[in-house]
C-alpha cells in the first residue's frame, strides 16, 4: 500500500526543507500499522517539486523523509519526484512512474496496489497505473475531487477510514479484500 506524504502521512507544510517541522496526520501511524500487521508492505510515493524550483534541496528532502521514517517508519519503498510540472518527467504524479516503480520494487503487480493520497494527482497516479485509490481530502483538496472520489466509492475521512476501505478495519480479516491477494508469510 503506497501513500502520499505531504497532506496524507504527515501534515503539508509547503516545500518543507526542515524535518523538525514533520507532524504525522491524525491516525497516521495507527492506519500503518494496521496495514503492516496483516503482513502488507507500505511505501511512499511523492511529489516534491521544490527541488526543480530551487527551493529545497536533495539532502533537504532526504532528511525530511529521514524524519517521516523516523515518526512512522520503517516503509518498504520510497519514491519521491524532484521534477516540476513542466518537465514532463514519467514520475511526477499524476503520471504513472513512481506508482510502477514501487510496485517492481516490492515485487506486486500494479493492479494488487493501493495509494492513498489528499489530491487529484494521487488518485489519477494510481489510475494511469491500473492501482487502487482512495481520497482522504484536506481543506486544501478541490470540492469537484472529492465529489467525484464519494461517486465512486474512493472517498475516506482519514487514515483510518482508507485502510479500512481497502480491507484493514479494526477487526477485519486484513489482507482478504486487498486485491484479492493474500500477504505475509513468505516473503
Ligand atoms: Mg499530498
Ligand atoms: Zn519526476
């Protein structure tokens, strides 16, 4: 199960360069470890354009996702894209790129993965490549978005709300109605 980061795992601070600013999103590391419980691998795929515009650096970025980790670590897989959105790059969400990426890296099919993110470009990432999504709005995601992620049964209230849609509630068998796959054991 892949995550955003910024508006998602932990609370969007515009091209955040300081780790001692990351705060993790209500339920964050409750929904994690639901979802690690069950034996499912997470990961986090992530824009951060800042790079491409001069405002944050690649040590930057790695020590604020050092500190993600840190608070709600350990993930599987990381994938961040430093590209701006005119770059035309193939990772930049809502292209496909980083969502494949990680899936290879965990060794599970496109269509057996999950991402969760606070926008469009999330949603539309996991689309482009054939992967589950869910919506978990912020005050910062567009109305039309979220009508749109409620209409097709994508729509969840927090961290908790989404894994639980994808199989994990409290209480759920985890893992059965996750792609129809069955994780943990074998590795
Ligand atoms: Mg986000
Ligand atoms: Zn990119």
């Amino acid at each position: 199960m892949l995550f955003d980061r910024d508006g998602t795992l932990v609370v969007d601070v515009p091209y955040n360069g300081d780790p001692a600013a990351v705060r993790p999103m209500p339920g964050a590391a409750d929904a994690l470890a639901r979802v690690r419980a069950a034996g499912v691998p997470v990961g986090v795929v992530s824009n951060q354009s800042g790079v491409a515009r001069g405002l944050l650096d690649v040590a930057q970025v790695a020590a604020v996702n050092a500190r993600v980790e840190e608070l709600l670590g350990p993930f599987a897989v990381w994938r961040w894209c430093p590209h701006g959105a005119e770059d035309g790059c193939p990772c930049r969400k809502p292209a496909p790129g980083m969502v494949l990426d990680a899936a290879a890296a965990l060794g599970v099919a496109p269509g057996d993965v999950a991402v969760v993110g606070d926008i469009a470009a999330d949603v539309g990432a996991a689309d482009a490549a054939g992967a589950r999504a869910v919506l978990v709005p912020t005050p910062a995601t567009r109305r039309e978005e979220i009508d749109d992620a409620r209409t097709r049964g994508r729509l969840a209230d927090d961290l908790l709300g989404a894994v639980t849609l994808l199989g994990f509630g409290d209480g759920q068998f985890g893992g059965r109605q996750f792609g129809g796959r069955q994780f943990g054991g074998e590795e």
